[in-house]
C-alpha cells in the first residue's frame, strides 16, 4: 500500500508538470523543449512526433487541432495508460482479465504493426 | 482433536514458504478423538489437491494414503502426525518446507512469470523515439506466449533481452534528445544574434 501511494505521488507529479509545462509553452514557439532527435537526424516523423503539440492543443481545448498533430495517441495513450495501470497498481491482481488481454501476444503484436504502419504512412503523406 | 493448519504465512504449522501458489492460510487437516482425518480448505486462492481432485473452501474426509498437494508442492501431512503424535511439544514447532524441486527438471514453473518490462519498452517508443523501444516491444509480446506454452527459459531469455534493448533505448534516447535539443536551443541563439549573415 505504502509503495503504491508513492507510485501514484511520482506518476501525477510527472504527468502534472509535463502539463502545466505545456500549458504555458506553446511547443510551436519555445526553444528548449525536448526535440525528437530522429525527425532532426533524418528529416522523417517518428510515431511519437507531434504528441507535445497534441498535448499543448488539448490543454488548450483545439481537440480537433490536438487530433490532427498526432492522431496515432488516441490508440497509444489509452493502451500505455492501462498497462501502466495494470502492471503497477495492482498488486492484489484484481484486473488480471485486463492485464492478460494489455499482454497477450496478439495485442501486443497489433500495437507494434499499427505502430509501424502508422510511422511509415505519416511520413509518405506527410501527417 | 488435533488441528494441522498449512500454508504460507509463519503462524501456521505447515509453512510452504516459497510456493507462491500457496496462500497465506491454505488449509487446515483436523485428526478428531476418534482417529479420523478431515481436510478443510480454508477459501485458498488455488485450492487443494487430494488425489488430484480440487478441493476449494471445504471439507473432505482423508484416509492416510491420500496424496495432498498445493501449489507445486506435495505435503507430507502423514508424517506430520505420525511423529508428532500426541505428544505436546511437538504441537507447537512447525515444519518449513522449501519449495526447492521447481527448476531441477524444467516442468515446474519458476514462482513467477518473469517481468516482461512491456510497460517500459511502450514508454520507452512512445517517449524515447528510437527503434530500440521496437525491438524491446518485439521481445516482450513472446514472454506471455513463451511463459504459456511452458517453455520458462525461453520467457526468461525474452524478458532479459526486452529489458537489455529497453536500457539501451532508454540510455540512448535521453541522451540524443538532449544533445538535439542543446543543439537546436544554441542554433536558434545563433541565427537570432545574427551568427550566420
């Protein structure tokens, strides 16, 4: 019980100030925010590019700006999020049906060929 | 009466302490004044094996061949009251039974399904950017499949390898967005002093 208040403390700490970080900083216009270095190495997107202006978007309510940056979070962030859920704040195993679906074969291979799919169709379309 | 309790935790008389499949009270086997035997399970996770038939959360009458088993482990009870037999003092010593036949042949499952790091390999291609996160992903999804089909060394050997493409991504990656991002930061402070007119 002890470690999981300190897993929840940690978890919304992070993910608080990753917010209020893109609140006020419009990842648009800041220097100094973190930068995808495969996209400057090689000019081409990497799945994840375009989640910090998604985020900043969101917070600022342009849902329909926040799905075009990088609309590949919309399967992304519910899936991290209940493995994350599952893997570390469970320790009784109450949601052992959902941590074997998050880690079963078939949806784990699933999310890595939509991940792929999607980091090779962007770059062709240019999304 | 003589009651025998079994199961994981140190305040029973039977401790099966490395068996995770155990639960903390897993049973209880009473001798009444009359000889007879009796197995209670006491709402186990797994339940309780006699002669091979599951017995969860109640009583069944034992006869002194019985073969009892929980979790991995086969619990010689018999002896338990043969030697202990009526005498007080042994009442109160209880009896630790490591769980150490698990890995000699390979059919016993080690306690546990090795963590397959799938959480951090996901973080690691969602936040990290590189391939490596991929190829950590591609190792992780065979841990369950591996684990499942009994081949625990495998699932092992896949788990250690997620783990070792995770670091390298992880090391790999927080050290090339920040490079990138000094880099891009003194760029920009460059171009903006007018560096390259």
């Amino acid at each position: 019980m002890h470690f999981i208040k300190t897993k929840i403390v940690i978890v919304a700490a992070v993910i608080v100030a990753g917010a209020v970080l893109l609140f006020f900083f419009n990842p648009e216009e800041t220097r100094g925010l973190p930068k995808c270095p495969f996209y400057m190495l090689t000019g081409l997107k990497c799945p994840a590019c375009g989640t910090q202006r998604a985020v900043y978007n969101l917070l600022h309510l342009n849902i329909q700006k926040a799905f075009y940056c990088n609309p590949f979070m919309l399967i992304s962030t519910p899936y991290a999020a209940a493995l994350v859920a599952v893997t570390w704040f469970d320790p009784k195993g109450k949601s052992e049906k959902i941590k074997r679906l998050c880690y079963n074969s078939i949806t784990v291979y699933t999310y890595l060929v939509l991940t792929v799919l999607w980091w090779i169709v962007r770059n062709i379309i240019k999304l | 009466m003589k009651i025998i309790k079994v199961g994981r935790s140190s305040s029973n008389d039977i401790v099966i302490s490395d068996d995770l499949k155990v639960s903390g009270t897993h049973c209880q086997i009473i001798k009444d004044d009359y000889g007879n035997y009796r197995l209670i399970d006491t709402n186990s996770l797994n339940g309780t094996y006699v002669n091979g038939v599951k017995i969860r959360n109640s009583e069944v009458r034992l006869n002194p061949s019985d073969v009892v088993c929980i979790g991995n482990t086969t619990l010689p009870w018999q002896t338990y009251f043969y030697s202990g037999g009526n005498s007080t003092e042994r009442d109160r010593s209880n009896i630790v039974i490591h769980n150490n036949n698990m890995n000699d042949a390979g059919n016993y499952p080690p306690q546990t399904k090795p963590d397959s790091f799938l959480v951090w390999a996901i973080l690691c291609t969602l936040f990290c950017c590189l391939p490596f996160g991929i190829v950590s992903i591609v190792y992780a999804a065979k841990v369950d499949g591996l684990w499942y089909s009994k081949d625990y060394t495998g699932a092992i050997e896949a788990a250690r390898k997620a783990r070792t493409w995770f670091w390298w991504g992880f090391g790999i990656g927080i050290f090339s967005i920040l490079i990138t991002t000094i880099f891009y930061v003194i760029w920009g402070a460059m171009l903006g002093l007018g560096a390259f007119h």
